[in-house]
C-alpha cells in the first residue's frame, strides 16, 4: 500500500534517481546535499539520506553524525558565499506535527539575517514559561529510564 511515508510517494528518492531536476551541492555514499526549492532565504540547503528513511529514527546512526558533520561545513560554505547570511539554524522537522511535509527526513540548513522575517511563532503567555522544579526532576526521570 503507498502511504505518504513510501518511496514511492517520495520526491527526495525521485531526486536521487535522477528523475526531478536538483541544484545538488554535495553527494557522497551516504548523503546528498542540495539547494531547496522553496527556500526560507536564498541558500537554504537540504542534507538527506541517500537512502528512504522517513523519519529520524529510520536514519542510521553514522548518516545522522554524517549530516551534522556536513551541515557544518555548508554552514562555513553559506557565510563565506557572500549571500545575506549573519547566523545559519539547522532544522529537522520529524512528524508532521513538527512540520515535516516530505517523509524523506532531512536537515534544513537555512542562512539567516537581521530583518529577514522568518522564525518560530509563538506565545509567550504559553511557551517559555519558567517551569517548576520537581516537574523537571519528574520529567528527566521519565526521559532516562527511556533512554538506551
Ligand atoms: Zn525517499
């Protein structure tokens, strides 16, 4: 059965098939890195898998530490391109509540500058509230005995 999460659906494995036009940037065994079509500002790169993995935990853990290492690098590469770029977030989106819209995971690189207009919405009568103590002792409990 083909779900939004099958290749596929999926327009990051048609890239890497050669079947949709790409700006590619930097591929190697594990990787790939490209210009994204629908950019936040000019220089919005994407660091995927070179292979399906819809969500975070379906990429291994060596691409992931990979990823980073080349987000890093594309980082260097943005604010030495001479594109408006004064600070760079990195982005994954996992789960379509977190935003996600192709299930392919991959890590925005997004340059950024003062007065470009984009960000994280929030309330501040709701988000960034200072929390209390024993909920955050309860909270990192919960969180180790899952953690392996
Ligand atoms: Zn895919």
């Amino acid at each position: 059965m083909s779900t939004k999460e099958s290749k596929e659906n999926c327009v990051f494995c048609k890239i890497l098939a050669g079947e949709s036009p790409v700006s590619m940037i930097y591929e190697d065994e594990q990787l790939a890195v490209f210009v994204d079509l629908f950019p936040v500002n000019e220089g919005h790169l994407l660091v995927i898998p070179k292979y399906h993995a819809p969500y975070m935990k379906d990429v291994q853990a060596e691409t992931l530490q990979h990823m980073i290492s080349i987000a890093q690098k594309m980082n260097a590469a943005l604010r030495a391109s001479g594109l408006p770029c004064e600070g760079v977030n990195l982005f994954m989106a996992d789960g379509e509540v977190a935003g996600q819209e192709v299930f392919h995971s991959h890590l925005h690189v997004i340059p950024r500058f003062r007065g470009d207009g984009f960000g994280f919405r929030y309330d501040r009568a709701r988000h960034f509230r200072q929390s209390d103590r024993s909920r955050m002792d309860e909270i990192a409990e919960v969180l180790k005995n899952g953690f392996s």
